[in-house]
C-alpha cells in the first residue's frame, strides 16, 4: 500500500459528460512554431521595445538593462526545466490548475486557477487599453479622423473573439505575419544599430552585460520589467491538447522561446544602447519617454520609419491580446469540462471543436473592464494600460511560484521521473528565483503600477483575493457539493480522456500516483 492509495479515483464516464456539445478540443493542430508564436506574440517583443525598454533605462539599472533580460532568461529557463518536466506527464488546457492540483492538492489547485485565470484576464484588459490607445493615434495620424479609443478595442474585441472561435490554427497564422512583422523591424533597428554616425561597432563596449551594471542600483525594478517581458511563455502547456506530439512539441516550444526572447531583447538593447552611446542612453530615456524608440530609430534610420512602428504596435498589442484570450478561454474550458464551473463553459463548437462558450464568456469579461474605464472617462494607457497589466504581471509572478512549489512538491511524492536536476534542483532553484521577483516587483509598486499608497496595496491585494476566491470555492464544494469536489483532479490527461470518452470508454487514470488531497 503506497501513500497515494487514498488519493481520488477517476470517475468513469466523466470525459463524456455533455459529450452532446463537447466534441473535444481539436487536435493535432499545432505543431512546435505554432505554439512558440503564440508564446512569443503573447510577450509582444515590439511593446517590450518601445515601452519598457525606456522604463527600464530610466528608472531600473540604466546601461545594465541588456543583462538584466539574461538574469530574467536564465531563471525562467530553469523554471522550464520542471514545468515542461511535468507536462510529459500531464495534458491539460489548464496547465497551472493541473500542475497545482497533483502537487499540492485540490483547494490550491482550484485557487491557482483563478489567479491564472485573473492574471491573463487583467493583462488581455489591459492591453485593450494599449491596442485602443495606439489603434486611436494611429487612424488620427494618418486619416486625420479623431476615434475614440474605446471604439477601437470593441473592433478589436470582435476581431478576437472571431479568431478564438475560429480555431487556434487561424490564430497562429495571423500571429506568424504579425510576429514576423514585430521581430524584422527589431532587426532592422538592431542592423541599422551597426552603421549609425555615432559610435562605431568597433567601440561598442560590453559593459552592459558587466556586473556591476547588471546588479547595480534599480535592479528590483529592472528584474521586474524584465521578468514581465516573457510573461506567456508558461502558456505553452496550455496547448498540449491541441499540439502534435504534446510530450515532445510542448518543451521544444517553451525552450525555444523563452531562449529566442531572452537574446532578441539582450542582443537588441546591446546594439541600440551602443548605437545611441552608453552615456546618452538614460539622459535620452528620461527626456522622451516612451518616445525613447521612435527618436532613436529617427535617428539612426530615418523619420519615416516612425510610422511603421506606429502600426506594428497595434498588430503586435492585437497579437498578445489573441493569445492571453486563448489561455484564459482553455482555462475556462478545462474547469467547464469537469463540471466545476458552468457546466456550458466545457462545450466545443460542432465542427471547429473550439471552446466557443469559454471564449463569448471571456470576452464578455472583459468587454465590462473597458466599458468600465470608457464611462469612467479614465485615460487608456495611463490607467487601464498600466494598472491592469501591471497587477496581472504580479499575479502571473505568484502563479509561477506556485506551480514551482507544486512540481517540487510532485516530483518528490512519485517515482514517475527520477531525474535529479529536471525533478528536485531545477524546481527549488525556481522557486527560490521567482520567490526573489515577487519580493523585488512588490518593493517596487510605484513604478510598476504609477500609484502608490493605500491605492496600490488594494490593487495587489486584488492578486491574493483572486487566488482566496479560488480556494475559498473548494471548500464550499467539499463541505457542500462533495461530488463535485471528487472530481477536481480527475481526469487531468485531457488528451488521453477526450480519447476514452470518444471511443466510448471510461475516463483514464488520472496520474500512475495521483498526489493526496491536500485539503
């Protein structure tokens, strides 16, 4: 007898529950680049150039801001090493619920759910107020025609919804352009970094990546930009289900694009820093801002290229806000499945087997936060911009936390991966990595979220209520819905269950050694 006897049996027939509306999530869609590009489009490489890389140099660690993104890299990756570990082991659209549930139990599981769900619904509302307001100045500087920028996120609003019911293979095509788009013009800027008038590439100095740059004063608030840079990687799981050879697709897309971010924002930084003059660089940010790019590429490239930037920002912000609505619909989906929230939220569309309900909910959700600040008359970048993504970056932070612990915690309680590194080192070192961003992204609110005070505590108090929210659901359906409760757990392999039920069969088992219940 082993110490998981005890642990929640699967519960047969489960995967065909509703199976009249739910004909599974499509798959074998998408294959290793797909994925990196929503991974990647859901960072958007493009905003991270023109809006944080200013902020970085202004208010973080100035010239070190290139070896910043390697420090944020180099943790992150090690954070893949355990997660993309356990997603040989697990297939689930609701990758930090799944991870969370089999190590550390159902009631956390259940509240990482929520704070997932949270994060991404908070920076995909945020972005609308991005997309709105670039979307806005763009039209009046071309048409001369005044919208406002409200009206631009309800056109983007429609637009996304179109593509989330149309299928993740649609979205991945028009993430492919638009991504392709974004990475070009930051080579173009990188290539033109080489033969600017300024200072030549043979006195281009590597002081950017020295220590004491790197780890010099305003680090916690570079580390935290940095960090929220590859915000979405962790995503890939969440398309195991949809994937081609999820054991093998899922890891080579998470590596490959958390490596590819990683030397794009570096080795760019380096070259522009450079080009401009490690002297000037913090002067130029504090004076334009988040102009900083656009006065830059003026100068080594040309006026006319400020234009171009000004409408690959909109496709960009559109890309990641595509992706951040697939995560949070699939996580809908997933908990809409086991019948833990309603029960609609698990349908898929007849023929493009998409979470069609999942994605009218989430967007529904969001549609209120920007009619919300629309009516409020509240600034689009300065408030709803900057606060919503701002506390989704910390939320993402604490989900990342979590889930280490949780793979940690797994790992030690099976004996299905016995690998040292990929199982025990690399999880602890994660955690104590992430544990080191969460402390330096809330000692540094005022920057992050542009208020400070009793206003930022209760916004990232909203963080923890989320999560609270979550677990608080669990116990209530443990004291009063216990069925309902068994099943959190069950059923985790998506892709093997969606296999039984459509054969007609039972559910398959859950883990080989499903963790115990932790509440």
């Amino acid at each position: 007898m082993t110490a998981y006897d005890d642990a929640p049996q699967p519960t047969p027939g489960l995967a065909t529950t509703g199976s009249r509306h739910n004909h599974g999530l499509r798959k074998d869609t998408l294959g290793v680049a797909s994925i990196v590009f929503y991974i990647i489009a859901a960072a958007s490489p493009l905003t991270v150039l023109i809006a944080l890389f200013p902020i970085i140099a202004s208010a973080g660690n100035g010239v070190g801001m290139p070896g910043a993104f390697v420090v944020a890299a180099v943790v992150l990756l090690v954070f893949a090493v355990g997660y993309v570990a356990m997603s040989k082991h697990v297939t689930n659209a609701g990758a930090f619920y799944a991870y969370v549930t089999l190590g550390l139990g159902r009631i956390p599981g259940l509240g990482s759910a929520f704070l997932a769900m949270f994060a991404y619904t908070a920076i995909q509302a945020g972005l609308y107020g991005g997309f709105g307001f670039y979307a806005s100045e763009l039209v009046d500087d071309v048409a001369g025609v005044a919208v406002p920028w409200w009206l631009c996120a309800l056109v983007g609003m429609a637009a996304c919804l179109a593509l989330g019911i149309q299928g993740v293979h649609s979205g991945a095509r028009v993430l492919g352009v638009s991504l392709s788009l974004e990475v070009a013009m930051i080579g173009v800027l990188s290539f033109f970094s080489l033969f600017g008038d300024g200072v030549p590439v043979s006195e281009f100095s590597a002081e950017p990546f020295a220590p004491s740059a790197v780890f010099g004063a305003g680090l916690g608030v570079a580390l935290m930009f940095a960090h929220a840079s590859f915000i979405g990687f962790e995503g890939s799981a969440i398309y195991g289900e949809e994937a081609r050879d999820p054991k093998r697709t899922v890891p080579r897309a998470t590596y490959i694009s958390v490596a590819f971010m990683g030397a794009l924002y570096a080795i760019s930084g380096w070259l522009i820093f450079n080009a401009v003059g490690l002297d000037r660089v913090v002067p130029i940010a504090d004076a334009e801002g988040g102009n900083f790019i656009f006065a830059v590429s003026d100068d080594l490239v040309g006026s006319g290229i400020t234009v171009v930037y000004q409408v690959l920002i909109v496709t960009a912000t559109f890309a990641a806000i595509v992706t951040f609505h697939n995560n949070v619909s699939r996580y809908l989906f997933s908990l809409g499945r086991q019948d833990l929230l309603w029960k609609p939220l698990g349908w898929t569309h007849a023929s493009r087997q998409t979470p069609w309900i999942a994605s009218i909910v989430q967007t529904a959700s969001v549609l209120v936060i920007v009619l919300a600040f629309a009516i409020l008359d509240q600034d689009p970048f300065a408030t709803l911009f900057t606060w919503a993504t701002g506390i989704g970056a910390i939320a993402v932070i604490l989900s990342q936390l979590v889930a280490a612990v949780a793979i940690f915690v797994f790992f030690r309680r099976s004996s299905v991966d016995k690998r040292v590194w990929n199982t025990a080192v690399a999880p602890l070192l994660s955690v104590v990595g992430l544990a080191g961003f969460l402390v330096l992204t809330l000692g540094s609110l005022d920057v992050l979220l542009a208020v400070d005070g009793g206003v930022a505590a209760l916004m990232v108090a909203l963080v923890f209520v989320a999560m609270l929210v979550g677990m608080a659901y669990g116990l209530r359906l443990r004291s009063a819905d216990p069925e309902r409760y068994r099943r959190l757990g069950h059923d985790v392999d998506e892709r093997a269950d969606s296999a039984a039920g459509t054969a007609g069969g039972t559910a398959a088992e859950p883990m080989t050694e499903p963790v115990v219940d932790a509440g």
